[in-house]
C-alpha cells in the first residue's frame, strides 16, 4: 500500500498569511469604525486591567 506525501503547494504559505492580514485589518477597521470615545474606552480598560494585574502581582 502506497501512503501519499502530502505537501502544502508552492505559495500556499503566502495566500494563508494574506488572508490573515485581510482579516486582522478588517477588524482593527470594525474596532475604529466604532468611534474614537470606543476606542479610548477600551484603551482605558485594557491598561487600567494591565495595572492592576500587575499590581497584584507585586
């Protein structure tokens, strides 16, 4: 019995990380879509959580 080598295609690589960087701008555009006051909530959020983790931590 004759197993198959299967190998990605030449390029394949490429394409896959295209599509990633098509989805990663999509959703940083969603992200500032949303508006600037969003934004500089989340913003907020995420360093004030950051802080406080780290704090903790200490």
């Amino acid at each position: 019995m004759r197993l198959l080598n299967r190998q990605s295609k030449k390029g394949q690589g490429i394409v896959e990380y295209a599509g990633a960087l098509v989805v990663a701008a999509l959703i940083v555009g969603a992200v500032v879509t949303a508006g600037p006051s969003n934004l500089a909530s989340m913003f907020n959020s995420v360093i004030s959580s950051v802080e406080t983790s780290i704090t903790g931590l200490l």
